[in-house]
C-alpha cells in the first residue's frame, strides 16, 4: 500500500485522528444494507468509498469482488489492509479522497457508499464521482444514516448540513439511471462501534443503463 495521499491534508488529519482516538472505531462487521442490496448481485469490480477499518472491503472480497476501497485516513488503512490479511483476502487500497482520486470513469460494478462524509461543494463533485466511477449496467449503491438533518453538531462535531446525502445524489440521476431503492428503513445494526444508535436508514440504490 502506498503512503502517497491524494486529498485535503486537514480532512486527512482530522480522521486520523478520530482513528487514533480509539482502538477501533467500528463494529468490524459489514453493513447491514450492503449485504442484503448486494446479495443478489453477480461479483465483479466494486468500489468501496471510505472504506474505514474495511470491514465490508474485506467482505465484498470474500465474496469474490474485485475490491478497490477507498480512504482518507491513513490510520484506517493500516487497520483494514490488517483485517484483508488476516481473512486471506486482496484488496486494492487507495489512499485519497473521492475526488482527488480522479478514478477512470465507468470503473466500477458495484460503487458502495456506506455512510460517507463526503463534502458538499456548490458543483456537487463527490456526487458526480460516484456517478462517474459506475460503469454501464452497474449499481450504485449510497446508505446513510435517516434523520441526520434534524442533528445539532455538538462542538467539534460534524454539522451534517456540510454533507453529501442520498438525495442529492438521487437528484443528479436521469433517464440513463433506474433507481431501484430510494426509501427510509430500519438499520441492520451490528453490536458496538460509532454510529450505533443509528436505527433507521436512508438507502439509495440505482442502476445505470448506460
């Protein structure tokens, strides 16, 4: 894995940090929404956006895809490329954030994004990136935790105004995409980790016909 860093060196920081901070910061289990959107579908090439300490890397993996994950925090990579060789597993690490990562369009037959904190900016770039990376007849597929809009930062906290959500995706998506899940929904939540207490989901999935 290369220690070359493609991003915003403060983002960088900032999620090193928060790694750092604890021992593990997740629950080390995959995502609920990703196993049950993803069951059905034949493996091939997936991208995994901010992968964290790469549980569902690692199961994206095990599971035959051809894994790339995605990540600002060097930290986080340590630990996830850790649990890849303990499971027996390859996956393809990448440094960087979404953006900078100027990934080759239509890469990807899955584009998962579990919870990302991806920065909104006034031309919606993450969004289109994850747009972008979806190659034709691949699912895109963006999980967020519901009622983050009526969240009141504490201080230091994130302010979830400042961040991509599935509708702001859903709202680039034309004729070229069929949405095949836009819906609120209980959380398959696994025991421990940050974001727990989380109980329903904001679930996006999508398909690009071209």
């Amino acid at each position: 894995m290369s220690d070359t860093y493609l991003g915003d060196p403060a983002v960088r920081a900032e999620w090193d940090r928060r790694y750092a901070d604890r021992g593990q910061l997740w629950s080390g289990r995959p995502n609920g929404a990703l196993v049950a959107e993803v069951a059905g579908l034949p493996a091939g090439r997936a991208l995994d956006v901010g992968c964290g300490e790469g549980a569902d890397a690692v199961w994206l993996a095990a599971a035959g895809w051809d894994v790339t994950a995605l990540e600002v925090s060097g930290v986080a990579l340590e630990r996830a490329a850790g649990h890849a060789r303990d499971a027996g597993v390859t996956v393809g690490w990448v440094h960087a954030g979404l953006v900078e990562a100027q990934l080759a369009p239509g890469s990807f037959d899955l584009v998962s994004a579990q919870y990302p904190a991806l920065l909104r900016t006034p031309d919606a770039a993450a969004e289109r990136a994850l747009l972008a990376a979806v190659a034709p007849g691949g699912t895109l597929l963006v999980v967020h935790h519901a009622g983050m809009e009526d969240h009141e930062p504490a201080d230091g906290d994130f302010d979830p105004a400042d961040f991509v959500s599935p509708s702001m995706v859903a709202a680039l998506l034309d004729d070229g995409w069929e949405v095949e899940r836009d819906e609120r929904r209980p959380r398959v939540a696994p025991d421990g980790g940050a974001g727990a207490h989380h109980v329903e989901d904001l679930v996006l999935r999508a398909r690009r016909r071209r």
